[in-house]
C-alpha cells in the first residue's frame, strides 16, 4: 500500500486506507447543496461551473440565493452567453470583484461559440476558457466530469496541513500543501469528482478553521496534527501586512426635480462596469484630494459629516459624504439621472450600497 511521508516526519500516512475512509464518511454526511448532483445523478457541468466561479468570491451559504437567482435568469449556458450585459451584472451585485463577472459572460460565450454550449471535459481546454484558472478547472473536470484532478482549496490546505503537521505558514507552505494533496487525487480514476467533494466537506464541516471537530473526523487516526495536540494552530500564517489607506469623497448630486446623479463606471479598472454614485479621485493623501471637474461649478457640501470605511483586496478606502442638490450643467458620458424612488440599493456593489443607504435615509 502507498505511504506518505512529510518532511522529518517519522510517521506515514496510508492513502487507500485514508481515501476509503473519507468516501464512506461522504457517503453517509455529503452535504445537500444547490448546485451539488444528488447521489446517482449526474452532475450538471454547467451548474458545477457557475458555482465555483460563484464560490471563489464568498462562503457557500451566501452564494445559494446568488446561484438560485442566476439559474431562474438563465437556466443554462447559452441563456447566460445571451444575457444583458448590465442585467448581468445587477444580479452579480454584491458578490464582488465584478471582473469574475463579466468573465463568467465572456466565458459563456466562448463555450457557445467553441463548443456549440457543451462544456469542454478536460482541465486543459477549460484552462484556455476566461476566469478558469488551475483550482476552477480541476474543480470542474473532477465534480462535473469525473475525471482525476488535484483540486485544492483553503479546505484542502487546511486538512493537509493538519493531517501531514505542516507547520511552515501559509502562503509559502502552498506547494508543499499542493503536492501533498496530489498523494491523494493523482490518478485516482474510481471516484475523483466525490473525493474532492468529500474533501470539501470534511474541511467544511469537520476540519473547521481554528476549533477542528476531531472527534467526528473519520480520518482522525491518520492526524499528525491531533496526535501533537497542534491542530488548531494550523495552518499557520503570515502575519498579513497592513493595508495601504485611500482617501476620497462620495457624491450625492441632485437636479431641480431630485432625481440623482448615478454612474456606470468604465468596463475596465476596479469596480468596472458598476453601478456608482459620482466620487473624486481615490488617493493616499486626503489634502490632495479635489471634485471632479464637472462638479466643480455647483456648492457641495459635508453631508452629516458622515464617511463610509470600505476595505479592497489591496488598500483600505475611507469615503467622506458630500452633497449638492439643483446641478444644472450637462454631465459626462457614463453619468445618467435617476429618480430617486427608482434607486434600488441592491443594484449596487457593497462600497456603494453603503454610502447609498445613509444618503437614503
Ligand atoms: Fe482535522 Fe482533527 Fe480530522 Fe485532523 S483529526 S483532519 S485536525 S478534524
């Protein structure tokens, strides 16, 4: 039988041992989830697809309403490559990073125009396809087409690191994370798309961040972590750096009959292709910071001195509110009045819906 070995490790790991014990467990606790086959069914690529595209951005229990709403919209994945850009985007709204968005459309399209709808079943080719990257296209050809595939998420890391006693902190200790899982899926062919779901959902439900059920694991007698009493140290990590701080203003501007100004930001950059209120320029120094030109001509005020914290991947942005009511002067290209009965906070991503909903009150 094969036996794995961590690095100074004394000890071994039984693989078949392991992998049948996990399946049995998945078989008895496999969660029920939207996207997910039932047992005996078969999956549906394009569900297992938009799920995990769904899920690179947020947990599974806020990504059910999305996936839900997304399939009542466009059933399937021609429906999705035929969608409204803009309505596209509405029903992503809160999700985040809308550039995932607007590769899930791109990529719906691609798998028309190349494939005639049918996704393709082989990680490589769904490499090529836009916002599939090494995890997606595992993920997708192990789940959705059965096919062996090294598929490792932060649940996967998590129980590597603890089943193996991996103390070397995350992100450095990825590859070695990786290579271990690799003991696991390499060119196991029997049940690849239900071991990476077992793994899941051990990591999941069992092998939780920071307080691991041992006593329910199923794997529990293979846990180096457990036997040295370091499980819920692990996985370490890096001590993160302190973001960067931006600055800027959020406009709330208003005509002579109180529809308010609203715009759909650039395709491309951050937040590209939203729905927005106006803003200045997002900087380091807030002593630098001025209106938008076409704003200038109109008296803005501080509006309840209130400011809205909102934290980005990369810098942390501190939004000061300002208002000006009766602007009269043409606006830019991307700017549009909307009646302020008509404004729906969802329509917008969370930065926005924060300053919004005060604006509203
Ligand atoms: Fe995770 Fe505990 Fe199971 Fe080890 S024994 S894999 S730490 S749940």
């Amino acid at each position: 039988m094969p036996t794995v070995r961590e690095n100074n490790k004394p000890s071994d790991v039984n693989v078949e041992e392991f992998r049948g014990q996990l399946l049995d467990w998945y078989d008895r606790h496999r969660r029920v989830l939207p996207w997910r086959a039932l047992s005996g069914q078969t999956p549906n690529p394009y569900h297992v697809w938009l799920s995990e595209i769904m899920l690179q951005q947020t947990t599974v229990g806020a990504v059910g309403p999305y996936f839900t709403k997304f399939l009542d919209k466009w059933p399937d994945v021609q429906a999705l490559a035929a969608a409204d850009q803009d309505e596209l985007m509405e029903a992503w709204a809160g999700l985040g990073y809308y550039a995932r968005a607007r590769n899930l459309h791109k990529c719906a399209k691609e798998v028309v125009r190349l494939y005639g709808g049918k996704f393709p079943n082989t990680k490589e080719e769904l490499q090529n396809l836009p916002g599939i990257g090494d995890y997606t296209s595992a993920a997708i050809t192990a789940i959705a087409f059965n096919k062996p595939a090294t598929v490792v998420d932060g649940n996967v890391e998590r129980v590597m690191a603890r089943i193996f006693a991996v103390k070397q902190p995350l992100p450095k200790s990825k590859p070695k994370l990786k290579e271990l899982a690799t003991l696991f899926f390499n060119g196991y062919a029997n049940r690849p798309g239900d071991l990476a779901q077992a793994f899941m959902d051990l990591g999941a439900g069992v092998c939780i961040a920071k307080t691991p059920r041992c006593s329910l694991c199923p794997v529990s007698n293979h846990c180096h972590a457990l036997a040295e009493d370091i499980a819920a140290d692990l996985p370490r990590k890096e001590k993160k750096k302190k973001k960067p701080q931006k600055y800027g203003h959020i406009y709330w501007i208003t005509d002579g009959n109180g529809s308010v100004l609203l715009h759909r930001r650039p395709d491309k950059g951050l937040l590209g292709g939203t729905l927005a209120l106006p803003t200045s320029q997002w900087l380091a120094d807030s002593k630098d910071l001025s209106r938008p030109s076409f704003i200038e001509a109109v008296k803005c005020e501080s509006y309840k001195k209130a400011h809205i914290d909102h934290s980005f991947t990369h810098f942390d942005l501190k939004l000061t509110l300002r208002r000006a009511e009766n602007y009269t002067a043409t606006v830019p290209e991307g700017y549009f009045w909307t009646p302020r009965e008509e404004i729906e906070i969802q329509s917008f991503p969370t930065v926005f819906k924060k300053a919004v909903a005060i604006f509203l009150k």
